[in-house]
C-alpha cells in the first residue's frame, strides 16, 4: 500500500477546541523556517513576549509560551511550584480541576479537595473554609474557565483569599485568554497558564504561561530540584531572557511560534475589549437561536462562559448521530459532553476566529435541519 499526502476537508471547528485558525496564521506557519537561535528568530521571541505580556494583561518578566500544549503548561506550574509534601487547596468544579489533582499527587503534594458541582463555578466561600481550614497551604489552584462544562469562575476573589493567607494562585486560563476578561496584574494571579488552539485561534501545542515575581521566588527558593528536566523552568528562563545572549535549551518550534506571534498581533489589533465583546456578541445570537430550538443550557446565565456553550442534549435523540451528521452533512464539528456531562451535553465553542455571525448561522441551520 502507498502512503499519500494527507489532504483534511475543510471543516468548521465549533468544539471545545481547537478551534478554526485564522487564516492569517495559517500562512504566518508555512513561512521559512529559520535556525531557533537566529537573530532574527531572537527578536520575534522578544516580541512575542510583549504580545503575550499584552494578551495576559501582566507587565511580569517571566511569560513566555512552553514548547508542548496546555497540559504542559498545567504541569509546568505544578513542578515548578510544589514541593513534595506540600499542601495545595484545589478547586474542582469539571474534568481540569481533577488533573490539577492528579498534577499535586504527583509532584509528591497533598491535595486539599474544594468540590463544586459541575456547571457551578467554584464558590469563593467554599475555598475561605478550606484556607481557615488549612493554614499550612501554600497554594489554591483553579480553572478559570472550565471547558468540560462551559462555567467561569471569579478568578480575582479567589486570588484575594489566597494572598489573605499568603498563598500563591495556579490557575488554568487555557479557554479563557483572549475569550473573557483575564487580568493577571489587576487580579495579583500568580502562575497562569494557556493553550494556543482555544481563543488565540492559533495552532495546538503551545501554552502561553506567565509567572509572577512572587511565584519567581518561590521557585528561586526550592529546597529539591524540579524532577522534569524539560520543564523546569529556571532553566528555560534562560532560553527566553531577551538580553542578548541566550542558550540552548531545547529546539524551538519555530514556525509554530510564528503562527503564535501572528495569532496575538491580529489580537492586539482586534484589541482585547472588542475580542471580548465580540465573543459576547456571538454567544447571545447562538443562545437566542438555540432557545428557539428549544435547548437549553448547562450553565446559569451568570457563570457562563460565552466560548463555550454546554447546553443538553435534547431527550430522545441520538447523541453520537446527530454529531455525526454534522461532521458528514455540514463539516461542522460540536463537542460531545465530557465526564460526568457524557452522552449528556453537547459543547458547542466559539472560540477566536469562530466568534462570528457565520458561525453561529451556520450551527443553528445545521442543528434544526438535523433535529427534525
Ligand atoms: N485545561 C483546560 C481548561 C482545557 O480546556 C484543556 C484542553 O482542552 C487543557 C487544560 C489541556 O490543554 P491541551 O489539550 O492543550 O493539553
């Protein structure tokens, strides 16, 4: 058997990501590859770092976007922060909070558990009782945004009833930068990372992360060695350190990080509060339509994340079919429910490029010529 070339169809990304990429992108992508250590690479790094400080709302040195997807850029924070024996308090309202979990244990941490429903954001009042509870934790770490259900949380509440009992903040803002207000000055957030492929609109496997100068020392005052070479960060710090001179950590993925500096100047353009409306402007005229087709959503209005529709599925239809369909019928890919939402929830995205009036046309004709 000969192997071709492979030719994917043209479909509309409106999952829980990736989402569709900008075409902008896609051409920033298949430009030259040049050596990762070239002067001219160096600089684009140096400005992607400003375009990430931007995007991040974060005037912190160290942001910077980890070679590897999101789930390295969660795993990033935890090596790096926790120390075996160490108490975090971990806020678990869908599937990402579980893995912040399952990252604690591993790093030889103690995971204090603050359980919220899921399509609940984490309720502030909860994570008070877990710190009063817990004097001798040293870090609360949450989701931002959860994508399993579709539920944001209030990220700057949280972060001030850590800094009440002096503890740092980990938090996953994978589907939440670019998509929904997220300041991590204003708010003094302290280890936060992202993905490329959610609101960027940019390709998978790159995960914007940023520390603060108080996690920095934390970091600075590690008693063991991180046990990931790869991703200890004190080492790649200097891989990215603008002054000059850098050295060789890992190979880069070059024109990927073209693609990444290319997604965060059409952002910077766009300008964050415009994204942000935009994203808004999308979810109202898709929640308008779907309530007409009568679904209705997972998440209350309050808490709910506008790129990231779960709604239910309604009863008495075909879960895997009608996905199925509209992959076939209209190239058109929503996601299946996840966890304890399987076989439950659809996960219909906007995200990024797909935040558009087209879009959100395009999924309600799909949905109700499907439905029917
Ligand atoms: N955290 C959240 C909230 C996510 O939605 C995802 C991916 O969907 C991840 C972490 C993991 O990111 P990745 O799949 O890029 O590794």
């Amino acid at each position: 058997m000969t192997i071709g070339s492979f030719y994917p169809p043209q479909r509309t990304l409106m999952g829980p990501g990736p989402s569709d990429i900008y075409p902008q992108v896609l051409q920033a992508l298949s430009r030259p590859t040049v050596g990762h250590l070239d002067p001219l690479f160096i600089g684009m790094m140096d400005e992607l770092k400003q375009l990430l400080q931007y995007a991040f709302q974060t005037q912190n040195p160290f942001t910077i976007a980890v070679s590897a997807p999101g789930s390295a850029g969660m795993e990033a924070c935890f090596v790096n922060l926790v120390e075996p024996g160490e108490k975090v308090i971990v806020c678990r309202n869908g599937v990402f909070g579980d893995r912040m979990r399952e990252n604690v244990e591993r790093c030889g941490g103690e995971a204090v558990m603050v359980e919220n429903a899921w399509g609940e954001p984490v309720d502030p009042q909860l994570v008070a009782q877990a710190l009063e509870a817990n004097p001798d934790a040293k870090i609360v770490a949450f989701v931002h945004a959860e994508t399993s259900t579709g539920a944001l949380s209030d990220a700057e509440a949280i972060a001030k009833l850590a800094r009440q009992h002096d503890c740092l903040t980990i938090v996953d803002a994978v589907t939440s930068l670019g998509g929904v207000p997220l300041l991590v000055d204003e708010w003094q957030l302290d280890a936060v990372y992202s993905g490329s492929q959610k609101c960027l609109s940019c390709v998978p496997g790159l995960s914007p992360l940023t520390f603060s100068e108080r996690a920095v020392a934390k970091i600075q005052q590690r008693q063991s060695k991180v046990q990931s070479w790869f991703l200890d960060q004190s080492l790649v710090l200097g891989y990215w350190s603008g002054e000059g001179k850098r050295s060789y950590h890992h190979t880069a993925p070059v024109n990927s990080l073209y693609a990444l500096h290319e997604a965060l100047v059409l952002l910077k353009n766009e300008g964050l509060e415009s994204a942000w409306q935009r994203h808004r402007d999308a979810h109202r005229e898709l929640r308008d339509g779907l309530e007409k087709l009568g679904i209705e959503f997972v998440v209350d209005e309050a808490y709910r994340l506008p790129q990231l529709n779960a709604v239910y599925i309604p009863e008495g239809v075909d879960d895997t079919q009608v996905r199925q369909t509209l992959l076939e019928r209209y190239n058109l890919e929503i996601g299946a429910g996840l966890g304890a939402l399987a076989g439950k929830a659809w996960r219909i995205g906007l995200m990024g490029y797909a935040a558009r009036s087209e879009n959100v046309a395009l999924c309600l004709k799909a949905l109700e010529s499907t439905l029917k």
